[in-house]
C-alpha cells in the first residue's frame, strides 16, 4: 500500500476518495464525454474490468509514464485519471479483453491498494473551475474557428462531427475534451489537459496545439507538393531526352556521341595518369557515354573526369641545384633568419646527392609580421619550385582538407587537391598558412586530416574523397606556420621540424628598414633615394616610439606613412629637393610617439625590483612594486596577472616566510602587516614564472629595509626552498634590458645555453650573472640598509 498525499474540500475539510477498480492505460489517455475500445491484456487489468462488470461496471483508467513498464506503481503512472463506465466488454480468443468504455469525470489519485489480484486507486473527484460567461462564449467561438480551420487543412475530421460539436459547445468543459481525444497530440500533451481543472487554462493549452498542429499539417502539405513538382520535372526531363534519341535513332546519328565527350575522350588518351586512376577514368568515361547528356548524373561524372585529367600527377618543375645561388636568393629577400636558411640548403644538399627524398614538413613558429609566409616563398624561389600558399585561419570543416564525397551536391576536392590544379605542377613549395588558428565542431577535426597530408610515411598514398583515388604528395616541400605551438595538436607537432622565428633586435630591424622596407615603400609611393632620406636615427626613433612588435610590418606602415605625407607635400608644392627625415623630424610626420621603452628607476629604492619579461612584441622591462602595512598578514597581488604569475608570488612569500631569521627580518612579519604586491600596467595581461626571483627580492627588500639596484634586473622562477629554476624567451629579454641602459642581468645557471643566442656585441656589454640560489640573487641585488 503506498500513500501519497492527503486530499481536501475547498473548505479545508478533510475529502472521502471514492474508490475504485483501476486499469492502466498505455499510450492512451481517455477525457470525460468520451467513448473509445480499449484493449486489455495484462491478467491484473482483466481482473479489475471483472470486478467492476460483477458491481456497478465502474472503473477508474489512468496513463502509464513509461508505456514499457509491465507492473506499474504509484511513481510510474499520472496523478491524474478519469472515471469510466463498461458500455460493453468483449472477450477475445488471444485471452484479450475489448471493452468500450465511456469517460464521466477526472479523478486524482490519493494512493494505490493492491487487492485479490488487481489494485483499486482511491481518488478524490475534480471538478472544471468555471470561466466568466462574456469570456466563456468568446473562448468557445475562437476554438470553434481554429478546429474548423484544421479540420479544413487535415481533411481527417468529418462534417457530421463537426455538427456534433456545435452541439457540445454549450458545455465548455465537454467541448474541450470532445476536441483534445479527436486531435493527434503527444500522450503528454493530452495529459496536461487532463490535469487541468481550470477552463481558462484548458482553453489556452488546446488552442496553442490546434495551431501548432495547423501549421505542422500545413508545412507537410506545401513539402508534398514541393516534392511532387520536381518528380513530375523530372519525368518530363526523361521523357523529353527519350524523345530525343528516338530521333537521333531515325536519323541515323544514335552511336554518335556529342563533340565534347570526343574531346573529354581524346584528353583521357593523352594524359599520363597512374594505373588505378587510368582504370576509374575508363570505367567513369564508359558510365557517361551511356547517359542522356542533359541528366544531372552525367555532370557529376563528366566534371570528375575533368578534375582526374588536369591534375598534374607526374608534371614537375625544374628543381634548382645551385647552392650559392639558392643562398644569394635567400639573403637578398631576407636579412637574418640564419636558422631556417640553413635548414633549407642542408635540404638542397641532400637533394643532389639522393634522386629522391621525402618532403621535409618545417614549422616556422613566430610572432606576426616576422617574415614567416615571405620566407615560404622565397624558398620556393630559391629552388625554382612553383608557390602555393593555403590559409588554414578559421578552417573548421575537415571536407576542406580531404574533399566532399561525390554524393554530395556541389562536391568539390579538397584545398590541397584544388592548390595543385591551379600550380600545374606536382613538386609545389606549399605554406599552409596559420596551422595554430584551425578550429573544431561538428563538421570534423581538420588538424586530424591533415596528419596523413604532413605525414612522410602516409602522403605518398593521400586519398581525397572526392577524387577518391590515391594521389603521391611526397614531392610537395611543405612549410607550415604558426604563431604559437601549444595551439597546435601533438600529434600534428610530431610529424613537424619546427624552426623557431623569435623576432627581431632593433640593430636587425634597422638593418631590414634600410635594406628592404624603405626601398620597397619608395618604389610603391613613386619616390626614390634622390627625394627622400632617412638617416639612421630617424628609423631607430620609429622602432622605439611608434612599434611595439616582434617583427617589421608595423615599421613597414610607418615608413610608408611619412613617405605618403611627403609625396602630398610635392604634389601640392611642387618642392621637389631632398627630404632628410630625422629624428626630430619624425614627429612631424607621425605625430607624438605612442610608447616609451622601459624607464630606469632615477634612484635606488627599497621594494622596487626590474624584473624581464616576454611578449608577443618582445622583451620588455617589468618593475615590480612591494609595499608593507599594518595588517594581520594578507598578501595582496595585483597588475592583471595570470595564475602562474599569482603563484609565483605565493610561493616567494612562503620562501620569505621560512627564511626570515637569516633574512634578518622579524619573525612575526606575517602576523602584523599586510604584503601587497603590484606590476604596474595592469592593463597588459602578464603570465609566466619570469617574475619568481623578482617578486621575492621586492618582498626581502622592504621587509628588510634594503634598498635594490636600479641597474640590476632579473628573470627566473623561484621554488620554495629558494631555487631559481630557468625561463624561456631569454633572448628578447636580454636585449630589452640592454636597450633600456641595464647593466647586469641575474638569471638561473641553467639558462646559460641559451645566452649563444644573442648578439656578440650585445653579449659584451652586458654582465650576466648565473645563480642557482636565490641568496645568490639577493647579496646581489641589495645593496644598502635604509
């Protein structure tokens, strides 16, 4: 026996349930005023039906929530029912019972009480909440036009019935349930009308699924005819091309076939193609020559034997042999980028000496603007291989790399296949341009379908789908290029040679600007050396105030911007005499400078440190400011740091903490002042471990009261145990400490293979000190007592 709630009158008064014999339904739900056949097979359910024949052929029916379950309890049927009297009850051979049932009213169940074999559901009776009568006989004419209207569009709903209900409508409760039990709805629909007692609400839900049945009945009706229209086209299309070979059939011209597929046929036999692509051309040229040429199958099939006849499978361009020539070529269009050139004449050399190679798969992974696609291109020059750039930015179907099936409408190859169309050539130089900024949904992952293009052992065999036949990319010198590795997915990285593009130091991009930019933008703005001049200054004031970047593209738009001011000036004045722009004449031009390089402090001072830090725009100062104040030990960290950044300060003040005695600094620090921490800018986002050995030398320095060489600056990561661990992008750090007049750099001794990296004449200049302690760091860094 399972209880479920108590029932009550409208007064408060506890209510009598009436009880009886219960059946429940699946997939039905039965309304009051109707008379429907039910089908009872269950030996509980028939139990309850003779039960109810042997007293007043009342019986009370119910909808299961799961039409599966086989012995429903209380929580697998709907708290709501209807009572129903047995019209007639009918056995049948299978041992079913068919019983026409008539509804009376709704019921809702208080609990469940199993019996001699069947269960009886105790029930309180729930009467309809009337409507307001003006309300009433509106409510009634709109539904009566909305059935209407669907009877009218379905065709299900007879004349006679409709009759039927405008003689119910004078009951609007009857009217309501006469409609729901002849409408189509979900099971859970029906039974959210059953379960309201409110006419108001029932008259909103019904009509809300009239309409929305309306218009489901009439959008299937516009596809059906929509479907039909293109069925009888098509006929007619067939009719028509049956037509017209039976009068070529009386002509005498049926075997004929029209001038193009002569043509399609004679560039089959002259082009070389691999075994299995010559076989499926055969087979697909033999298909064709058997349709109607109007069909749209015979599209298809022509415009793949096109696409397999003007690939280039075995056309390949000269290769260049001549190292120094190939060398020539690549520094006159670049200065520096020593690291990939190397790589590409290593790969030259080999060349010579094997007939065949795999295709080396490089990665030049770098900031923007560094020269990364113009490299791609200058190699392709270098080698005297046609070029081919594809741009992967935002790619997210992986029917761009592989191709689309051809049951597809407007299937197209994929880019790859599509690139070596246009080159006409099979040995291609191929940068696929931003493979970091490929993304993923449900259309594929495209990062995936390119492992087989980048992969040596794979590509030989590269399989688009549309094409659908193996095509040998092992000719192809890909190059790759990315603005960050972790973007990229390991698996891709593996079968990669990445070369590093760090950027540019100032004495490279003034050498570029010299050599390359300020020609370059004095041929495209009609000038030449006679009219303008830039001197050495005036470019290295453009780099320091007006860019802020790893490579030279912004320079490049600075340069072009004062060579347009000054070709408007000799258009309007017609003064054509030498222009030398000089430092103080760049203002002019470009306005007041937008940045200021990292500013030495003017003195030292306690609790300021000059930490080094990397950007996507390179290396620059950060001053770290620590201050102290009465409190109870908070330490506050702020700037607009990363989570690295955050717990790199937490554990320089846990290394403080523990080292306090032989700090010389008083124990109980943390409990009677606050420690806040703060990186100036804090509209930069700043992340990184670089900050370590800084943040805790600023915490020592003003808690001890000494004061930190202004001249000194630092990057490393600090353990607890005061470690200093190595950090990365040390190149472009100690170039920004240098250009910024830092005279000594600590960093960990573990960095030190990385200091070859930079330039010699830099390299004298600066005093770069390794430790491996962070007492090391701060007998360096402090340096007197306030």
């Amino acid at each position: 026996m399972i209880n479920i709630t108590k029932l009550f009158n409208p007064d408060g008064s506890e209510a009598d349930p009436s009880e009886l014999p219960m059946v429940p339904l699946r997939d039905l739900v039965l309304f009051p005023h109707m008379i429907s056949p039910v089908f009872v097979g269950r030996e509980p359910s028939i139990k309850a039906l003779s039960e109810a024949m042997a007293n007043d052929k009342m019986i009370f029916l119910v909808t299961q929530q799961d039409a599966e379950t086989l012995k429903p309890k209380m929580n697998d049927i709907y708290p709501v029912g209807t009572q129903a009297k047995i019209n007639q009850l009918l056995r049948l051979p299978d041992g079913t019972v068919k019983v026409l049932v008539e509804g009376q009213c709704r019921g809702k169940i208080s609990r469940l009480r199993e019996m001699d074999g069947y269960v009886t559901a105790q029930f309180l009776p729930v009467t309809d909440i009337p409507m307001d009568p003006s309300l009433t006989k509106a409510s009634v004419r709109t539904l009566m036009e909305a059935f209407e209207n669907y009877a009218k569009i379905s065709g299900t709903i007879g004349k006679s019935f409709l009759k039927t209900l405008s003689e119910v409508s004078k009951d609007p409760g009857a009217l309501v349930d006469t409609m729901a039990a002849h409408i189509p709805l979900k099971v859970a629909d029906k039974q959210m009308l059953l379960d309201t007692p409110k006419l108001e609400e029932r008259f909103v839900l019904l009509l809300k699924m009239i309409e929305e049945e309306s218009e489901v009945v009439t959008m299937s009706e516009k596809i059906k005819g929509r479907v039909k229209e293109q069925m009888e086209a098509l006929q007619k299309k067939h009719y028509l091309n049956e037509q017209m070979r039976a009068i070529q059939k009386e002509m005498g011209d049926e075997g004929a076939a029209p001038q193009e597929y002569q043509d399609l046929e004679r560039d089959i036999k002259k082009k070389r193609l691999p075994k299995e692509a010559a076989s499926v051309v055969r087979r697909e040229f033999e298909k064709l020559k058997l349709m109607s040429p109007m069909s749209s199958e015979a599209t298809v099939v022509r415009n793949y034997i096109e696409w397999i006849t003007s690939l280039p499978w075995y056309r390949k361009s000269r290769v260049k042999t001549d190292l120094v020539q190939a060398e020539e070529i690549l520094n006159q269009d670049h200065y520096g980028l020593e690291k990939p050139k190397e790589r590409i004449l290593e790969f030259l050399a080999v060349q010579m000496l094997v007939k065949k190679i795999r295709g080396p798969i490089l990665c030049l992974v770098g900031p923007p603007g560094v020269g990364k696609t113009s490299l791609a291109r200058s190699v392709a020059r270098a080698m005297g291989r046609s070029f081919a750039r594809i741009s992967l930015g935002g790619v997210r179907d992986e029917a761009e790399i592989r191709g689309h099936r051809r049951t597809y409408i407007g299937a197209m190859p994929g880019k790859i296949i599509q690139t070596l169309k246009k080159t006409g050539y099979s040995n291609p130089v191929f940068c696929l341009d931003e493979v970091d900024k490929m993304s993923t949904d449900f259309r594929g992952d495209p990062s995936s379908a390119l492992l087989e293009v980048l992969d040596p052992e794979q590509n030989p065999t590269f399989n688009d789908h549309y094409l659908d036949v193996d095509y040998d990319l092992s000719d192809i010198l890909f190059i790759t290029t990315a603005n960050t590795l972790h973007d990229i997915p390991a698996p891709l990285q593996d079968r990669m040679e990445v070369i590093r593009i760090s950027g540019y130091t100032e004495y490279e991009k003034e050498k570029i600007a010299h050599g390359f930019l300020i020609p370059k933008q004095l041929k495209l703005n009609g000038l030449d050396a006679e009219r303008v001049n830039f001197s050495h200054n005036a470019v290295l004031s453009i780099i320091k105030e007006y860019t802020r970047e790893a490579g030279v593209r912004n320079l490049e738009r600075e340069i072009s911007s004062v060579l347009r001011k000054i070709a408007r000036h000799i258009v309007q004045t017609g003064d054509d005499k030498l222009k030398n722009i000089s430092a103080r004449t760049v203002a002019k031009h470009l306005g007041q400078p937008r940045f200021r390089n990292g500013v030495l402090e003017k003195k030292d001072g306690i609790g300021i440190v000059t930490g080094l830090a990397w950007t996507q725009a390179g290396g620059q100062l950060l001053t770290i400011e620590t201050v102290t104040m009465p409190g109870k030990g908070n330490v506050k960290v702020t700037g607009k740091l990363g989570e690295v950044m955050q717990e790199s300060a937490s554990a320089a003040v846990s290394y403080v903490r523990s080292r306090s005695l032989s700090l010389d600094i008083p124990e109980d620090f943390y409990k009677t002042l606050d420690i806040h921490i703060h990186v100036p800018e804090g509209a930069i986002p700043k992340d990184g471990p670089s900050a370590g050995i800084a943040i805790c030398t600023a915490v020592v320095s003003v808690l001890s009261g000494m004061a930190v060489d202004r001249k000194t600056a630092m990057t490393g990561e600090i353990t607890l145990r005061g470690r200093v661990l190595p950090v990365g992008g040390l190149k472009e750090k100690l170039l920004a400490a240098h250009a910024s007049g830092i005279k000594r750099v600590i960093i960990s001794h573990e960095n030190e293979k990385d200091i070859s990296e930079l330039p010699p004449s830099i390299r004298k200049q600066l005093d770069i000190v390794l430790v491996e302690e962070m007492d090391e760091v701060l007998s360096l860094a402090l340096v007197e007592k306030k």
